[in-house]
C-alpha cells in the first residue's frame, strides 16, 4: 500500500489531476529562491524542524527529535504558512504563475517536514504521546489547510491564472500544476458560498477528529485482542518459533505461562491454517473478525457510521449525489459506475467458484472423518491440504528457502540491478526510530546517488497492522531534494537465534513495496505536488504490483532462495507447483478482496438520509450484511477482506482509500496486463526496465494515466490477462 502525507497542500487531494508530461534533466533544474525572503510578517520558526537536517539527502535525524519537538513544531509550521498564503493574497502585483502557484506550492515547508517524519511515527513506532497529540492536532491541521483552499481571495489570484491559461506559454508541468491547484481548490470548496464553505470546515473539522478516533480504537482492538491460550498442546501444528513468539507475547501481557495469538489487520490469520485445535481456529477467527465490534470503548460502528454521514452530507453541499462521486473526481476510473460495473462484472464467475470451493472442502473435511461443514476459520486449514495434495505444495517447506535479508538484498536488490541497473550500499551511519530499521544508499545506473531506502520489516504493537510506503522526503528539482523512502512490513520477528524464515506472501509484499519505493525513487519531476506516487488512487498501486511478477521469476528466485540450513536453491519444480497452485482457492482470495471492495463502494453510495437512518451498532452490522448478500456471493464462508468495524483503508485517518478500495483491482488489471507485455517482450532486462521506467515510473502525476499506460504498452488496458491469473477464465 501506498501511503502519502501532503503537508504542504491541503489533504483534500490525495492524488494528482493530470493533463500532460515533461521530463525534466539535472541541467534544466529550476532556481529554488527563497521567494518568502525578506517579508516581515512571516515569523521564523525554531527548534529540529525550522531548517532541513544537515544529514545525507535531508534524512530525519532521529537521535535530535523527542515528542516535545512534534507540537511546538505544528503549530509554528502552521503560523509560518498562514502568513506566507497571506504574502502571496496581498502581493499587490498582477497574479502569475510564478508569484501565486509556484509561491503556493512553495509554502509550508517546516509544516510539510514535521508532518512527514510525524506521520511515519505514529503509523509505524507509536506511544501514547504520539497518539495524544495526533488527537489533538488532526483537527487543527484540517482547518489550517480548509483556511487556505477556502480562502476567496487566494482562489480569485488562482482563477485569474486559470482563465488566462490558453494564452500563456508554460512547460507542460507548470500547466499540470495550475490544473491540479485549480481543480483540488474547487473540490475543496473554493466555488460555493460562503454559508456552504463554512459548513465544509464544519465537517472537515468533525471527519477529522472522528477518523483518527477510528484508526486508534482498531489499534487498541488489534491489540488487546490478542487470543489467550491456556497450554502449549492447544497451538499442536503451529511453528516451535510461532509458538515461542505466542509465549513471549503472554508474558509482555502479564499472562507468564501462557499463549498470546497475535491479530493482524485482515479478516483472516495466518496462524489459521496450523492450527490443528478447531476450537482455538474459531476463536481466532471470531477475534478478528468481531475486534471493534462488542460494545465498549474500542467499539468503533457507531463512529463510521457518523464518518458516512458526515461524508455523504459534504458531498450534497457540492452537488454531488454521494462521497464516491464526489471523491473520484481525479481518479484514473472517473466514476463510481465504472469502478462497480468492473467489479459486478466478475461477481457472476466469482460466485459459482466459491460455491465449487466450498463443496470440494466439505469432500476433503469428510475424507478425513470428520463432521462438520467448511466454516471461515477451516477454510484456509483444508484448502492448504488440497493444495499439498493437489501440487504437493508446503507452505512450511517452501519458507525455507526465504529468509529475509537474502529475500531483499539477493532478491528485490537483484531484480533492481537487473532491470534498472541500481545498486544498494548498507548504512549504520543514518539514526532510526527503531532498532529493527534498516537503511541504505540506493545508487543509479551511472553510479550516481538516487536517494535513501529505510526498510522496517517487523510486527510490533507500536505499529500499525498491514505493509506501506511513504517518503520522508520528496523529489522535487525545484526544491533540489532527493527522495527519502521508507517501506513498512508486519512480518512475524522470528525467536533469537533463530533464522528469519518469512512466508511467500510476505515474499510477494516486499517486492511490492519496493515497487512503490521505485516509482518514488524515479521520480522526475519539477515539483513535490506531481512527484513519484502522486498519483491517482486507482494508479499508484499499478507499478507495485507489477513488480511482484519478478518473485518467481526463474533469474531472480534462483538468486535468492536458498534453503536456510543447506545452503540449496530452491528446485524449479517446486517453483512450478508454487505458481500452478497461484490459482488455487481463487474463491476466497479474490473473493475476500472484492467484497472489501464493494463494500467500500456501498458505504460510499449513500445519500445523506440514508446514511443518517444507520444510527445503530446494528443497524451498521444490518447495512454491511444486507449490502453484501445483495451481491449474491457467499459472505458467510468467505467474508471481507475487512470487515467495516476495522477498514482503516476507507474509515482511519488519512483515508485515502474511501471510496478507492477497488483500486487494488483496477491495477491488477493494469498489473497483469503488463506482466504479459514484459514476458512477450524477453522479461528481465535493462530495455525494458528503462523503458518502464521511462514511460511510467518517471511520470509522477503529470499526465494522462490512459496514455501513460498506452505510451508503455503501445495499446490501451485488456481485463483478460488479470481474469486469466485468477483462473476465472481459461487462457
């Protein structure tokens, strides 16, 4: 997943309005003049975050910050580009480009370095401080950027540009930006009245506090909910290393003796399958499944049904029938019917194959004598063992040729080399915020320096569930920054002294991650606004699944993958049974995430008056049921990817995926598709790399996500690849 934080633009806009594209070259990097200087009334700021860090490419110095630093720095960082947005409102000469969008673009840059080093703490490292202040600065920030969007007279300068674009002469980047500073101030209200715009701040104000409400109650839930278990015979097929990490996890809760079964974010555990006690299966499953749903503090339905409401009633006073049309307006899909027609489409298939599924596994259940029907929490467990005997596939067996550090370095370092010919230097000279962070130089092709790579691959209660990328700095050759990215895992840590061993799908999700690393370390762009993943929603997920085609490429897996204690590569055999059985069990994995999906899409459909009529815990546990049997899938064997009592992605705050959540869909098409191209076109090597890079990983969001796409492919996007990967359709 992609995470971004706009600190120097208002929040509204998640990803970038585009209309064409430049490539800009060192040579042509343009003057970063400091164009507040000498104004009077902007104060100066003090303390870590008044000036860039003084270490390799603006890197956070994080040995220099403690939590007293984040406040004062807000607040000064907000002071500081409210009078600067004022500089540029009375600047008594004629708007142009240059002394408003640039001036605006330009703003707020203690307030963006404080929001980005803020923003990686409280996702991955956080503490009861940080959530405090993340409570009471979320608030103050919304209004701080509503002040800015819905200022009229800063909107007038803007408009004047705006109307006046057809005679001016602009790089195709600059008119990029003046579309997309145009468009992101309407949306965020600049066209209505002034009743209309306070009541936006209103709601703004009120969906900011409640969301990140939201994302720190699951938090709370994911924690605490942790699965208590009494002896070590209960936890019979798990790991010694799992049931050790079960142990320790006990003892950090008080519980000295006992077992602690971690939750992660999803529906569905990856203990699951091992476990061999049906009883403590369904207690793990319903644990996840119920977190945030039982009453008590950390119940958070009645807040997304506010969150909902508050939605739908701010896109009325736009005109717009609900949040998802109103939401969509810079997404690569456009429409809520073309994001749910897509989806729908596939429902017919996807049905019949969970149906096909489900009967095959009560076969399975009753070969081995036992009694009872496939439930949630067996799912998993017994389409493993068809699987095993299907592909004579281990999961356990296949770990070992996965251990960590060989995964990254030997592996997504290798394919980097590879395709794009980078190349990576270990640091232990940069600060963390963790001990288990891991941080490297990431050098070009020609051996130049691109930027810095911090990995942080480990499950911790400090962080978040799920896997992200973010930057703490970005590409910008008008600020002359190199990008500073950092990817985030929860990968189970193994005992000391044991090997790291990860599973192949957190194999899969290190390689997407640095996709999202890659598409921000090749950015080429002019300014921070269009840079890297600025993208659109329903694009910036494209390039990092793309890069999960390389796991089991033959060149890279053979590079990578050698057996922990023999030192063996992994036999090609058992990469074919790895990738026959990829599409295995499409009923529930494909089938988890289009529900999650479409259940997004539902929340996001409503009218005002719908949304207020769910006003009860069950009313929202009615609306989520209902609104999936509506589709004719089987909820009940296989439900959502999350449930919406704990789906940060479209409830927590920033929610960039509300409304969004089908992305993940729409650019697996784009995904597959693509994988076809490379594999048409010889696979790994620097042609093509450099080609993809050059027509997509360069591109930022400076131009039209169609022709992106046309322009590295030679044609427009099929649908079929990506059906015939998930064996809905035959090839």
């Amino acid at each position: 997943m992609k995470a971004r934080i706009l600190a120097r633009v208002a929040p509204i806009a998640l990803a970038a309005a585009v209309l064409g594209g430049c490539n800009m070259t060192p040579a042509e990097i343009y003057s970063s003049d400091e164009i507040f200087a000498g104004i009077e009334s902007i104060p100066q700021g003090t303390g870590y975050f008044a000036s860039e860090s003084t270490l390799p490419f603006h890197a956070p110095d994080f040995n220099a910050i403690s939590e007293d630093d984040y406040m004062p720095a807000f607040e000064q960082g907000m002071a500081i580009q409210k009078a600067e947005v004022a500089s540029i409102v009375n600047n008594p000469e004629a708007p142009t480009f240059e002394n408003t969008i640039v001036a605006l673009e330009k703003s707020g840059l203690m307030l963006g370095r404080v929001s980005y080093v803020f923003s990686a703490l409280t996702g991955a490292n956080t503490t009861d401080r940080l959530d405090e202040i993340d409570t009471e600065v979320s608030p103050l920030l919304t209004a701080h950027y509503d002040a800015i969007n819905l200022d009229p007279d800063l909107f007038a300068r803007v408009k004047t540009i705006y109307d006046n674009r057809a005679a001016m002469t602009m790089e195709p980047e600059d008119a990029v930006l003046l579309e997309k500073t145009y468009a992101d101030m309407v949306q965020a209200g600049a066209l209505l009245d002034e009743d209309q715009r306070e009541q936006v701040k209103a709601i703004n104000s009120q969906l900011s506090k409640l969301t990140t409400e939201f994302g720190q109650k699951v938090r709370e839930a994911t924690v605490d909910g942790a699965v208590i278990v009494d002896t070590r015979d209960e936890l019979a097929g798990l790991s010694d290393s799992d049931i050790d990490a079960a142990a320790t996890l006990a003892a950090e809760k008080g519980m000295e003796g006992k077992f602690a079964l971690a939750l992660q974010n999803t529906t569905q555990q990856p203990l699951l399958p091992a476990l061999e006690n049906r009883e403590v299966r369904e207690r793990l499953f319903k644990a996840s499944a119920y977190r945030a749903d039982q009453g008590g503090d950390k119940d958070t339905r009645l807040l997304l049904a506010k969150i909902a409401t508050l939605r739908a009633e701010k896109a009325e006073i736009f005109g717009k029938p609900d949040w998802a049309t109103y939401t969509m307006y810079d997404r690569m899909a456009k429409e809520p019917a073309t994001a749910l027609g897509f989806m729908e489409d596939m429902v017919p298939a996807l049905a019949a194959t969970q149906r096909s599924d489900a009967a095959m596994l009560n076969k399975r259940i009753a070969a081995a004598g036992l009694d009872f029907e496939v439930q949630p929490w067996d799912w998993y467990r017994f389409a493993e063992k068809v699987k095993a005997e299907q592909f004579a596939y281990d999961e356990s067996e296949v770990m070992k040729y996965f251990e960590l550090e060989r995964v990254l370095e030997d592996g997504v370092f290798f394919m980097a080399e590879k395709l794009y010919g980078l190349t990576f230097e270990k640091r232990d000279d940069i600060p963390v915020y963790h001990p288990d962070v891991w941080v490297y130089t990431v050098f070009d092709a020609d051996g130049s320096e691109l930027g810095l790579f911090y990995f942080d691959p480990f499950q911790r209660p400090s962080k978040r569930g799920g896997a992200w990328m973010s930057n703490f700095v970005d590409q910008s050759y008008e600020t002359g920054n190199k990008p500073v990215i950092y990817n985030v895992l929860n990968i189970p840590k193994a005992a000391d002294g044991e090997p790291q061993l990860v599973s192949f799908d957190w194999v899969e999700t290190t390689f997407h991650e640095f996709g999202h690393a890659l598409h921000g370390f090749f950015a080429d762009q002019k300014y921070e606004t269009l840079s890297g993943t600025a993208t659109a929603r329903d694009f910036v997920e494209y390039p990092s699944q793309v890069h999960e085609m390389w796991v089991t490429y033959p060149e890279v897996l053979q590079n990578y993958t050698k057996h922990y204690e023999t030192g063996e590569t992994i036999p090609m055999e058992l990469v074919e049974k790895v990738q026959a059985a990829s599409k295995f069990n499409q009923g529930y994995d494909f089938g988890e995430v289009v529900t999650a999906a479409l259940l997004d899409m539902k929340w996001h459909a409503l009218s005002p008056e719908e949304a207020a009529a769910i006003d009860t815990p069950e009313k929202v546990d009615a609306f989520e049921r209902n609104s999936l049997l509506a589709l004719g899938l089987e909820i009940d064997l296989v439900p959502p990817r999350y449930r919406s009592n704990y789906f940060n992605h479209i409830f927590s705050d920033p929610a960039g995926y509300s409304a969004g959540y089908y992305s993940y869909l729409w650019t697996e098409m784009l995904d597959k598709d693509s994988r076809k191209w490379f594999l048409d076109n010889g696979g790994l090597s620097r042609e093509n790399g450099d080609h993809y890079r050059q027509t997509v990983l360069s591109r930022g969001g400076t131009m039209d996500y169609f022709q992106m796409f046309e322009n590295f492919a030679g044609r427009q996007p099929d649908v079929q690849p990506m059906l015939i990967s998930r064996g809905l359709l035959e090839e």
